[in-house]
C-alpha cells in the first residue's frame, strides 16, 4: 500500500440532513448535513459538510476539504461548498 496526496476536492454522492441531536452533546450543532463525498481520485469518504444551508445541499454539487481543529489533539476533515472558478473572457 502507497500513500497518494489528493486534490482534496470531490463531489457530493450522497447526504442526508440531521435535524434531532443523536445526543445531548450535539444539540447546538443540529441542523448539520451528512454527506458522502467521492473524491476527485475515486474513493468515497464520510463527513459533515459546513457553511451552507441543508435546503441548498444538492447531490452532484462540488466540495473541497477543510479542517476542523476541535481541540489540539483532534482535527476533523468537513466539506465545504468549491468556490466557482472565474472563466477567462
């Protein structure tokens, strides 16, 4: 087995939207949208996508990673709605 470095931006395969904390630790959090990314290299990873609205979420919608550090041993990978890119006139 290699390791590859990934572009770390892929697509959003699946999602679905938590709207009832799984525990009291989350209650603040909720609503927050699961979401199954293939990335651009192929495989699929599991996350929590950040800084967009669950009705906005669409599957198809492209997302690149971002890091989460929650404490100073712990840094979460979450999905973030990709930037559009400027097309040259």
């Amino acid at each position: 087995m290699r390791s590859l470095k990934g572009s770390g931006e892929g697509t959003i395969y699946s999602f679905s939207t938590v709207y009832r904390p799984p525990s009291a630790e989350f209650k603040d959090d909720v609503p927050y949208t699961v979401v199954l990314v293939e990335l651009a290299e192929g495989p699929r990873m599991l996350s929590t996508l950040v800084d967009m609205a669950p009705d906005a979420v669409r599957i198809g919608q492209r997302v690149q990673i971002v890091y989460d550090r929650v404490t100073e041993a712990i840094t979460l990978p979450r999905f973030r709605r990709l930037a559009s890119r400027a097309t040259a006139p």
